[in-house]
C-alpha cells in the first residue's frame, strides 16, 4: 500500500505516551477544585485526602490488610530506592533486568550499594529464564518493562517459602494486571501509568516479610531523611496512614484521587485490566493486518499489555523520530517513538486511560506516516 492521503478519522484524543500516559477519559482541570491547596498536609483536610488515596488503592488493587502502602518521594524511583537502600544488604541479592530501568537498579546495587549480586539480563523484547532464580537471595525485578515491552508471564515463578525478599518494580504493571500479594514483599509505582495521574511521588507497598526486615536489620551505609522508613528503632507507621516524610504536592493527590474513582466506575482492577486488554487486542489485530509492523517482544505471553513496543520493517531511528513527527504534527499520535536505549521501533501505550476506539483510528495513520516517512 503507498496511498499517501492522510486518513479522515483521527484518534479522538492522540495521547498514546508511555509515561506521563493519558489523563483519566473527560479529564478536566475543574475535577480537581476540592483540593486542599494552601493547607498544610498535615491538617486534617490534608491527611484525609492522603489515607483516601492510599485506601482506594487498597481497595481497587486488593493489596491484603496486613500490608502496608505508603506515598514516598520522588515518584517510583524515589519508591525503589528508598526500598533497595532499606532493605538490601542482609542478604545476597539477585537482580534481574530486561530493559533500561530494570538496569539502573543493577547500576545501584552494584556500584552504589556495591552489593554481593548476581545479575541476570535479557536483550529488549526478552526476560530471563525465570526457572534459575535463586530466592535464598533477595530478588529485584520489574514486572513490565515500560521501555522493551516485555514483562513477566505472572507470578508462579517466585517461590512461596523463599527466604530472601522479592522487590516489584510494577510501576507499569499495578492496574494493569492482577498482583499476587503473597508472592510480593515489596512493590512501587507511581501514578502516572496507568492511571494517568501526575508525576511526582511514588507508591511503595511492603508485605509482612519486608516490615520484619525493617525492624530486624539495620544497613550499614546511612539513609538519607527521605528514605528513612525507620524511626527510634520502630516502623514508622505514619507513613503508611498519610503521614508523608516531607511535603506532597496535594495537587497530585487530588488528581488521583479521581484517577481512583473513575476506576471503580469502570469495574475496579477487573474492568482496568479489560480495557487494557482490548486496547492491546486491538493493536494486536493493526499489527496482524499490516506486513511492516512487528512486536518486539515476539512471545505473546511475555509481551506487555500496557508499554506494547513495535518493531517496523527497515526504519532506523531517523526514520522513527521522521514517523513520530508527521503524526505529531498532525495530531493523530503524540510521544510515540520507541525509548532511546531501545531498538529503534515505536511504543504505544495501552492502558486503561486510552480508548479502545483510538487505538483502532490510529492503525491508517501508522500506515500513513510509514508510507509517508519511506517516501
Ligand atoms: C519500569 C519503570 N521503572 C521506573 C520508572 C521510573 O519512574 P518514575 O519516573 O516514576 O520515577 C519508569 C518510568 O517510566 C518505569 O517505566
């Protein structure tokens, strides 16, 4: 096909990034006039709103009773490092990567914490062979990597009487697909996944087993205030009712506080995970009908049902960025080239906030700016 006529029908809202992802559908500003601003976080308005969102996101994830979820600093980097350097440390480690972000964790418990590790990686589009995991060890992994569309097929990999700790990276994973608590000792996001919330702090749940660990075992290296889940010897427990470690922005909290409620509108984690699937389902059926798009991640039960990164036939990264621009500037697609570490190709975000029907309208404009870019 080489029609270069642009399509009639653009996607209604053209937001397909992996990161910030689309705000919640019908999203306006005006959603957030109950926000506390100019109020201490610590008044009672404040800390109302921070245990609602820690309460609806227990109640929409399922996260047990006996878990703790707390908001912490610096979006889900500040959540997996303030975990890494809590926790690591008691226990070799073993760390598993599949992409950029997975690496970083590498970068930090071998040459920051310069911990004893054993490290495990996989070329983009791939996981490692899960079957060789040693859970004596503490466990670092990501279960979606946003940035090589590739994830773990679920949870029965990781042992039920292991002794080490396992740390989820889920970041854009939770609401995406179902979680088994009892495999997770600790778990980070952060709220502009697949909730299209806002940048800004990150979540950190920590199961039973992670809190032992806390309370029983001190690092050796010293943690910075904004990592300190530690206080006078005990957990502190505030954190995990809305007592934040320093000042959040309620901005942000109202936000997805919304995010949450316009969940449960939709059928709560289940109807999350349906239109998630339909949204990849429906990109499966554009790349199926087309003989120049491609998966990165070729085995259907690694691939990523949110971060679904495609290969196209021939393009180099000019012709990528060539193909991001032309849709951009017709604002039928924005932020679409794939991750720079990554082969160049395109990542289209399919999480709950995108509609299905989008994801249909863009298949004729991937033919267009393919077809256009190659001319
Ligand atoms: C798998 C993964 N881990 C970590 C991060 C970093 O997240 P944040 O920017 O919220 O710190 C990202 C961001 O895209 C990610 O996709």
């Amino acid at each position: 096909m080489t029609d270069l006529t642009a399509p009639a029908l653009r996607p209604a809202n053209p937001r397909f990034s992996s990161g910030p992802c689309a705000k919640i559908p019908g999203y306006s500003l005006d959603l957030l006039g109950d926000a506390p601003l100019g109020r201490s976080h610590r008044a009672a308005v404040g800390k109302a709103k921070l245990k609602e969102a820690i309460d609806l996101t227990r109640e929409i994830l399922g996260v047990p009773a006996d878990y703790r979820i707390g908001i912490v600093p610096g979006s889900d980097t500040g959540a997996v490092e303030m975990a890494m350097w809590s926790l690591l440390g008691a226990r070799p480690v073993e760390m598993l990567a599949w992409e950029s972000f997975g690496e970083g964790w590498v970068t930090d418990v071998v040459k920051q914490l310069k911990l004893d590790a054993i490290v495990k990686t996989a070329p983009y589009g791939q996981i490692v062979d899960l079957t060789t995991v040693d859970f004596d060890r503490d466990v670092v992994f990501t279960w979606n990597g946003t940035t090589s569309g590739a994830r773990v097929p679920n949870g029965d990999w990781i042992a039920d009487d292991r002794e080490g700790l396992t740390f989820n990276d889920a970041t854009s994973a939770v609401f995406a697909y179902d979680m088994p608590w009892d495999k997770l000792d600790v778990t980070t996001f952060s709220w502009q996944k697949v909730l299209g919330g806002e940048g800004a702090h990150g979540v950190l749940i920590l199961g039973p087993r992670a809190v032992e660990r806390l309370e029983s075992y001190t690092p050796s290296w010293p943690l910075p205030k904004v990592f300190r889940l530690m206080s006078k010897g005990a957990l502190a427990e505030g954190i995990f009712k809305g007592e934040t470690i320093n000042t959040p922005s309620m901005l942000a909290v109202e936000d997805v506080i919304f995010a949450l409620e316009w969940a449960k509108t939709v059928g709560g984690l289940q109807g999350l995970m349906a239109r998630s699937n339909a949204n990849a389902a429906a990109l499966g059926d554009i790349v199926a009908s087309s003989d120049y798009l491609g998966f990165l991640a070729a085995d259907p039960a690694i691939r990523s049902k949110t971060s679904v990164c495609l290969t196209v036939k021939g393009a180099d990264e000019a012709m990528i960025k060539k193909m991001a621009s032309l849709l951009e500037a017709e604002n039928a697609a924005y932020d679409i080239a794939g991750y720079r570490d990554a082969p160049p190709g395109l990542r289209i975000w399919c999480g709950a906030t995108v509609d299905t029907a989008d994801i249909q309208a863009l298949g004729p404009w991937l033919d267009w700016a393919y077809h256009t870019a190659k001319a």
